[in-house]
C-alpha cells in the first residue's frame, strides 16, 4: 500500500509541476494585417488608386474619414503570461496617403517605437444634482413660489 500512495503523491506533484509550468508559459495572440514589403514594394505611388491597391493586397484595417482619407494597415502583437493583462510587444502600421483623385502619394511605416499614449479625457458638464434625490427637488421649490407669482399680481 505504502507504494501506491508513493506514486500517487508523486504523480500529483510531476501534474501540479506541469500545470504551474504550462500556466506560466508567454501565449501569444496576433491582431490585424500589414502587407508584406514584397507587396508594398510593388506599388507606385502616381500611378495607383484606392482600387488598385484593394484589389492587389486587400481592405485595409482602418480608412480615412469618408472613405477620402488615408488607408491604414494595422499589425499587433500580444503576450499574455498567467494571470496578468496582455502586453503589446509588437505593432506595425502602414499608412498610405492619396491625393484628391484618389492617387496613391505616399507610403509610411510605423511601429510601436513610434508611437505614444493618447490619453483621453470625457468632457462632462456637471448637472449639480449629485446629492439631491428627486423628491427633494420636487419638494424643494415649495417655499420659493409667492403667490404673486402664481396668479400675476399687480404690474
């Protein structure tokens, strides 16, 4: 009996070993599309258009406003490690600008390097009705109306 127990002791340690192993292993998780340089190396700029360059390597990730800016390709890269928020390890953005006809003019890159945080901040306009309830806003005016008020006193 003593050799049993043994091995499953030890066969509950060799598992709990394996899981807090696997646990803490990196996972990675890809996010978004950025053409390859092959690919970016075949367009011109002054020559192709918004179609052309749909057609040849795909929609791209994010788009100016009203479908007049510029296309932007966008490729992220995540690890995660155990229990803790995902990091951003890699980002690539490619960023091509047209001309008013919808020319190709530019082609950039970006990666995380370049990048910076944007903090944004939600403008909220203070009602100032935080600590009253309802009821004593409703009963809160009672005493502040004179009757002259209500019926139109001599003017």
């Amino acid at each position: 009996m003593g050799t049993k127990r043994g091995r499953s002791v030890l066969a509950a340690i060799v598992l709990g070993t394996a899981l807090a192993t696997a646990a803490c292993s990196p996972l990675y998780r890809n996010h978004g599309f950025v053409p390859s340089p092959e690919e970016l190396q075949a367009l011109q700029p002054g020559v192709d258009t918004r179609e052309t360059i749909t057609t040849t390597i795909g929609q791209p990730t994010t788009s100016g406003v009203l479908g007049e800016g510029a296309f932007y390709y966008v490729e992220s890269r995540f690890r995660r490690v155990g229990p803790f928020e995902p990091e951003e390890i890699e980002r690539q953005i490619v960023a091509m600008d047209f001309d008013p006809s919808g020319v190709l003019r530019n082609i950039e890159r970006y990666g995380l390097e370049d990048g910076r945080a944007v903090v944004l901040t939600r403008r909220i306009t203070d009602d100032g009705l935080r600590d009253t309830t309802f009821l004593r806003q409703l009963l809160g005016n009672i005493g502040n109306v004179s009757a002259e008020q209500l019926f139109g006193g001599d003017e």
